[in-house]
C-alpha cells in the first residue's frame, strides 16, 4: 500500500502528465479554460478523484481518520487543478514542475492529515 504523500504526488505527477498528452489539445484547452465549456470535463474528473479518495481513505481510516473528508477532497482537487492549470499555461513558468509538484505535495497532504 502507499503513503498518503506518495498517493498524492501520484495523483499530480499523472494529472499533469494527461495534460501534457494529445498533441497539445489538452494544454490549450488549459490555456483557454476561461473561454471554455469545461465544467462537464471538470465534473467527470472531481467525481473519479473523490471516489478515489474515498476508497484511500476507507482503506487507511485508522491511520489518516478525516472527519470531513469530502470537504477536503473538494478544496484540494479545486485548488490542484487551478494550480496546474495556471502552470502549464505559462509559456515560462518561474517555477520548475518538481517545485510545483513537491509544493502541491506538501500542501495537499498537510491538510488531509491536519
């Protein structure tokens, strides 16, 4: 089984290399997202990354007891897509992708296990 720390760097690492894939389509989409219909993508992607946590933390309830565990599902997908979203639309980020992954990394399992 993995670490909390391990299954959320997991989870950012795959989320940022799907949006890296299909020839860019998914990068411009991320660059253009304010112009865009993308709720209903949005939607389909928190629901599979809710149901995921759920059964994570189902199966590790002793070890990572989160009482309101949807909330916080909710909170930190939001606040991981808009990041990643936002960094991979920089045509020069400031930031190297390890650096966002290991900052989202941190932040995301502090708060789950706060």
């Amino acid at each position: 089984d993995m670490a909390l720390e391990d299954m959320v760097r997991l989870t950012i690492r795959v989320t940022l290399a799907l949006m890296h894939t299909n020839e860019g389509l998914y990068l411009e989409i991320a660059r253009n997202w304010h112009r865009l219909p993308v709720h209903r993508v949005a939607d389909v992607l928190e629901q599979h990354v809710m149901e995921t946590g759920r059964r994570y933390f189902l199966r590790h309830l002793h070890a990572y007891p989160v009482p309101d565990l949807q909330v916080r599902l909710f909170v930190t997908f939001n606040s991981v897509i808009f990041t990643l979203v936002r960094f991979i639309s920089q045509e020069q980020p400031a930031l190297t992708e390890d650096e966002v992954v290991e900052g989202l990394t941190r932040m995301v399992t502090g708060y789950l296990q706060a």
